[in-house]
C-alpha cells in the first residue's frame, strides 16, 4: 500500500492529513497518510529509512529551506524561492532518490488567476517571512511589480508599514496579506495599513484560511474591494503535490 506524510513541528493542526485521508477514502484509493513529526531535521533520513513505502512528503513549518540539503534535486520553482513543500521518493533497489518541489506557487497562482484584472499591475505584501516567497514567484512570474511591508530589519525593495500612504495605496491595487495576523484564535488582529483607502478596484488575498473571513478581509470588503483567503490555495498546492507523487 502505497503511503505518503507530513514532516513537520508541531504538527497539531494538520490540514494534510484530514485531507488526504479522506481523499482516499472518498476515491477508493489504498493509500495512507501520516504525519511524521521530529523535533529537528536531522532525523529527516530516519523517515525515509524507516518507512520503505513512503513515496511522497508534505513539508511545513519549520522545515521548508531546511529540508534542502538531504535532497538530491529540486525543481525550477523550489530552486528559485528557496522552499520545499513537497517531496517525492523514488527507490529503485537500495537507492532513493529525493526531488523536492515548491507547489505553495501552483496553489497560489492558481487561487489568485481568475481573480486578476487589467489593471493589477502592482501589489502590496504585508510580510516578508517564509510565505511570501512563494508570492515573490509568482507575481515576478506574471509580471506584477510588487514591494513588501516588513517590522525586521529592511531588506531590498522593502518599506516600514508606516510608510504606506494614500498615494501607495492607489497604486497598489493587489494586496496580499502573508502574515499569520488574523489567523484564529487571535481572529481580532489585522495588519496595520490604512484601510480608508480601499477602493472597489483593489483585491485583497489572505494567506489565511481560518477564520474563512478575516479581519483584513472584512475590512476590505467594507470598502468594496474583492477578497479572497488563503483555503482555495492550500487545496491546490495539495492536489499538485499528488499528481507529483503520482506521475
């Protein structure tokens, strides 16, 4: 029976999981999933070692650039974002050979396409943590000019929130918030930026799917703006981390 599984810490809240199980369930496939939580990467080997059925991982929280080195490859978009979320495991005899993928980038260009106007041109990242990256990509990808909003230490093409104005705002039409702010229980909290500027043209996407209506998406929503949150993108990046594990 073919298995599959999560590496992550912790791994209290798995999306993957359910989903997965209940996929199989659903589509009569003998397949299962696991979640494989260590406290440090170094014990990456051990599971695939110790589980000789194993043909695909997920890979969350904090072990998405530290998986990197245990690989043999990466694909174009793992390679250029600097982030794994999917592994697959191919074992001919003793060997196993180990290609990582990034589909955090599938599932965000997909969840964010059709949402996408003429008019989109330039966007605004509230965050600069690991999940943005995958944003980075995409929008480099499709040729949308963006800057980020950052409370470290600022890096190149990246601004303090309190240099958001009026005039930033109006140009920036695509707003994506890659924070956790807003994800539940702390459902009251929203990142900083001046709402009041919010007109119907602008499209704010939340990286967060719990609660289904955020903070930051009710507040742009109040303004006329289209949102999204971040649920649709999971879905994707998992359903392409399949059809890897399975092509």
């Amino acid at each position: 029976m073919k298995k599959y599984g999560l590496i992550g810490y912790p791994l209290t809240h798995s999306f993957s999981k359910r989903f997965f199980t209940e996929k199989f369930e659903k589509d009569n496939v003998a397949a299962s999933y696991e979640n494989f939580e260590i406290v440090e990467i170094s014990r990456f080997p051990e599971v695939i070692a110790n589980n000789p059925a194993l043909i695909g991982l997920n890979v969350t929280i904090p072990y998405k650039e530290q998986v990197i080195p245990f690989l043999d490859e990466l694909d174009g978009a793992a390679q250029e974002v600097g982030a794994v979320n999917t592994v697959k495991i191919t074992r001919e005899g003793e060997k196993t050979y180990l290609k990582g993928f990034n589909t955090d980038t599938w599932g965000f260009e997909t969840s964010l396409a059709s949402l996408l106007k003429d008019y989109h041109k330039k966007a605004l990242i509230l965050g600069t943590g690991g999940a943005s990256k995958a944003i980075k990509y995409v929008l480099k990808k499709r040729g949308i000019e963006f800057i980020s909003a950052s409370i470290e230490e600022l890096q190149e093409n990246e601004i303090r929130y309190e240099e958001i104005d009026e005039k930033m705002m109006a140009e920036r039409l695509l707003i994506i918030n890659a924070t956790p702010l807003g994800t539940y229980p702390k459902v009251e909290t929203f990142p900083p930026i001046p709402y009041e500027y919010i007109t119907g043209k602008h499209l704010m996407f939340d990286l967060v799917y719990n609660p289904e209506l955020t903070k930051f998406m009710e507040k742009g929503k109040a303004q006329g703006a289209a949102v999204k949150n971040g649920y649709e993108m999971l879905l994707q990046q998992a359903l392409k981390s399949y059809e890897i594990w399975n092509v």
